[in-house]
C-alpha cells in the first residue's frame, strides 16, 4: 500500500509540472485547434514509445481495451484544445482548480456510487475542504464568461479521464494492464489527431525545435503520472486516489507559479494551504 501511495504521490508532482509544458507549447504555437492537434500527436507519440520500452515491446490487446482507449484518447485530445484555450486568459493556479476538482468529484463519485467504496468521514471532510479552496480561488479571480465556459469543459473532460481509468482498471472483462491501455489509449490519440489534422489542414506539420522540447517533456510527464495512477488504481479506491491527487498538485501548482513570479494574492495560498490539509485528511 505505501508503494502505491507513493506512485500517486510521484504523479501529483509530475502533473503540477505538466502544466508548464502546456502553456509554453501555447504560446509557441497558438491556441487553435491545430495547435491541440499537433501538441496530442506527438506527445502521445512520446508516450507511445516510453510504453513499448517499459513493456519490452511486449503489449496486449483486447476489443474492450481498445474501446475504451478511443474514448480516452478523444478525451484527452478535447482537454488539451480546452486547456490550451484556458491558458491564454489565466494563470497557472486558477486554471489547475477547475482541472483537479473535475479530475477529483466525478471518479469519486463513480467509486462510491457504482463500485461500492467506502464513504468516510474523512473522504466527504476532506472534498469538502478543497471545494472550499475552489471557491476561495473563483470569487478571488475575476474572468470572463468565455474563460469560465474553458474551465468547466477542463472540469468535465479531466473528470471524465478519471472515470475511464477507473472503469477499465476495475472491468470485470478480459483486458491489457497499466501499460498496454497507456501505450492503445496514446496510439488511438496518435490515430485520431492525425486524421483530424489532415482532414483540417491536409497536411501534419513537423514541429522541432521549442515545440517539439515542450510536447516531449509534456508526454513524459503526462505519460508517467497516468501510468503511476493506473498502477496504483488496481489497489487504492478511485474515492482515495482522486482527492489525494486534486489537493497535492494544486498544492504543487500553486507552489510553481510563486516561483515562476506569476501575480499570487493572500487567497490562493489560502487556497492551497486548505488542499494540503485535505490530502493530509485524506491519509487517514
């Protein structure tokens, strides 16, 4: 059990970082829809390698993996496009709890409705603390109407990662382990992006340079901190796991933009002081 709090604990880190990779692809490459596209093509394409190396190109494959991986990777695909969008009217911070707090309530919910995980005082003290700290962070910051609309798409999507994970992970149906539905789920986003990309443009664009540096270290750090959460999913309830990540990387995120210099006020480290209280709850 300590290992796999200890590969959710990795992956809030590398997740908090991730971000940062995101946004500087953003401002390299804009923020349109092609923009998304290319970014998903070739950080998945990153992924798909790091998968086949870390299997010993030794992958299984099942119909109800390679379903699921489909979903997952449009998913993904819609939430960079969003994020991308987000990051071009918000700071790191904000944009961090609109994607954790979805990423953490919708598998929560799955977990405790539909796969009979224990609904404790700690887990509902412990949700309620970070919605808290959301609000601290929304009535803080003031948006427009079109950025709010970015953020609960973010909210969904990040949510809806989740509940797919959790899904395949606990399916009573035959299929891949963490890895194998890591190296699907990046190849059909690999799949999809492309085509998409030549039905739009007629044409996949080589990046290199900037670009290229920024979707590669995004998908090393996406891809790792995914395929620590699968791993530990098959022993820690989604109701555990979810909250746990939600206030360790705004936590992390918050702590990242105080380094980067970006403009802090006293509420979001209220904020993110109320999340680490939360993921500390939550260990009990």
């Amino acid at each position: 059990m300590f290992f796999d709090y200890a590969l959710v604990f990795s992956a809030t880190i590398l997740f908090a970082l991730q971000f940062l990779f995101n946004q500087k692809f953003e401002k390299v490459r804009g923020s349109g829809l092609g923009s998304a596209l290319e970014f998903t093509l070739y950080k998945n394409a990153v992924i798909v390698i790091m998968m086949l190396l870390i299997s010993g190109f030794k992958i299984t494959i099942t119909p109800f993996s390679v379903a699921l991986s489909a979903v997952y990777a449009v998913a993904c695909i819609l939430m960079t496009y969003f994020s991308m969008k987000a990051f071009a009217v918000a700071n790191l911070s904000v944009y961090s709890v609109f994607s954790m707090l979805g990423g953490m309530l919708l598998p929560f919910l799955l977990g405790v409705g539909f796969y009979d995980e224990k609904l404790t005082v700690f887990k509902v003290v412990c949700c309620a603390l970070i919605i808290v700290s959301v609000l601290l962070n929304i009535k803080g910051c003031k948006q427009s109407k079109k950025a709010f609309l970015y953020y609960m798409a973010v909210f969904i999507l990040n949510g809806g990662v989740g509940v797919i994970s959790k899904i395949h992970q606990s399916s009573p149906f035959e299929h891949t382990d963490s890895t194998g539905f890591m190296f699907l789920s990046s190849l059909a986003g690999i799949i999809i992006s492309a085509v998409w990309l030549l039905i739009q443009q007629k044409k996949i664009s080589l990046i290199k340079g900037k670009s290229l540096l920024y979707a590669s270290g995004y998908g090393i750090f996406n891809g790792l901190g995914n395929w620590f959460l699968l791993i530990s999913l098959i022993n820690l309830p989604a109701s555990v796991q979810y909250p746990l990540v939600t206030g360790g990387v705004m936590v992390f995120s918050t702590i990242i933009s105080a380094v980067r210099k970006e403009k802090l006020s006293k509420t979001d480290y209220i904020s993110a002081a109320i999340s680490f209280a939360a993921s500390v709850l939550m260990a009990f």
